[in-house]
C-alpha cells in the first residue's frame, strides 16, 4: 500500500517542483520591478501632498506600501516558500 501511495506522490512531486521553480521567478523579478515602481508611487504621493491634499497623498502612500518589498511581494514569497514545503514534504514521504 505504501508503494502505491509513493507512486501516486510522483507526479504531485513534479508539478510543485515545476511550480515552485516558476513561482521563485516570478517573485525576484516581480520584487525587482515592484521595487521601482513603488519608488516613483512614493515620489508621486509626496507631490500629490502639496498639489491635491492629504487623500490622495495617502491613498498613493498606501499603493506604495502594499507593491514595496513589504507589501505583496511579501506575500507572495511566503506562499511560494508553502509550495516549496509541500515539495519537500513529499519528497521526504517518498524517500522515506
């Protein structure tokens, strides 16, 4: 029963591989852009201090935040470490 249930784990293996592998990418060149980006937002927030108001000041601050290093990108990471987790759990059932 073990055997068969090692068999099964198989292909579940290949595809967190392939998708942690994936997702690993797309997080540094995601985190890469994001980072630029939200610089200039952050640049954008404290001219709209002084043009437009507080609001939109803080709404921009606000979209700064969540597409910093420390917003999504984050997130993100995190979850592709939990599909990497899996991967290895699996890997470790199949060796045992």
């Amino acid at each position: 029963m073990r055997l068969l249930l090692k068999f099964i784990s198989l292909p579940f293996i290949l595809i967190t591989w392939v998708l942690y592998g994936v997702c690993r990418l797309l997080v540094l060149v995601s985190g890469v852009i994001l980072g630029i980006l939200s610089g200039i937002t952050l640049v954008a927030a404290a001219v709209l201090f002084f043009k437009a108001g507080v609001l939109p000041g803080v709404a921009f601050l606000a979209i700064a935040f969540l597409i910093s290093p420390y917003g999504l990108p984050r997130l993100a990471a995190w979850l592709t470490g939990k599909i990497g987790g899996i991967n290895y759990a699996l890997r470790d059932f199949l060796a045992s």
